[in-house]
C-alpha cells in the first residue's frame, strides 16, 4: 500500500497525491479535502440521568441529530448500564467533537 503525501493544492482543498515520496512510479493526484483519519479508540464520556450511571462510549454508540435550531440539535445514546434511551442537547462545542470523533450525523429538516 502507498502512503498518501499532502501537496499544495487549490481553494477547494489540498491536491492529494497518491504514490512513492520521490516521484517515481505511477500517481493519483486528486482535489478537494484530505480525508482525516479518526482513529478506532475513540471514546465519549457520558451519563445517564435515569440511573446516574457514568461510563465511556465509543464513536459506534451515538448518534448526532443536527436540526434548524439549538433544541432540535441533540445526541442520543442507550445506556450501558440501565438500557435506557438517552437524548441530550448538542452545543456546537459538542458537535465539533462528536463528528471529529466519527459519530454518525443526521440532518433534520422541516416539513413545510
């Protein structure tokens, strides 16, 4: 497997090039984002307000629900512990890292 090497790119990201660091051999060169890696450890620390439980949840265990407004912006979870259902508000802080950490967003949109 080639190892991918960042190059200057354009304003709608980084060209990426795909290939030996010296230049030799065939290359993929590819604009846009550089995809970012997130590693398969990552942890969330959470609670559960019915049992009071406290615990650590992986990136798997959430789900990040982005809506029109602050209270239609939340996470969910099911506690470990008690199997209960878990919905809690998202401030952006939140959302910054739960989709860094890799939880799988949803967007919300209004019916009209």
């Amino acid at each position: 497997m080639n190892p991918t090497y960042l190059v200057p790119g354009t304003a709608t990201g980084p060209a990426v090039r795909t290939g030996p660091p010296d230049g030799t051999g065939p290359a993929a060169v590819r604009t846009g984002p550089a995809p970012v890696p997130v590693p398969a450890a990552v942890r969330f620390r959470a609670g559960c307000p019915d049992c009071r439980g406290r615990f650590e949840l992986a990136a798997g265990a959430l789900r990040l629900a982005l809506g029109a407004s602050s209270r239609t912006t939340f996470y969910t979870f099911t506690c470990p512990q008690c199997s209960a259902p878990v919905r809690k508000p998202a401030g952006e802080r939140i959302i910054e890292l739960l989709t860094g950490g890799g939880v799988r967003t949803l967007r919300l949109h209004a019916t009209p």
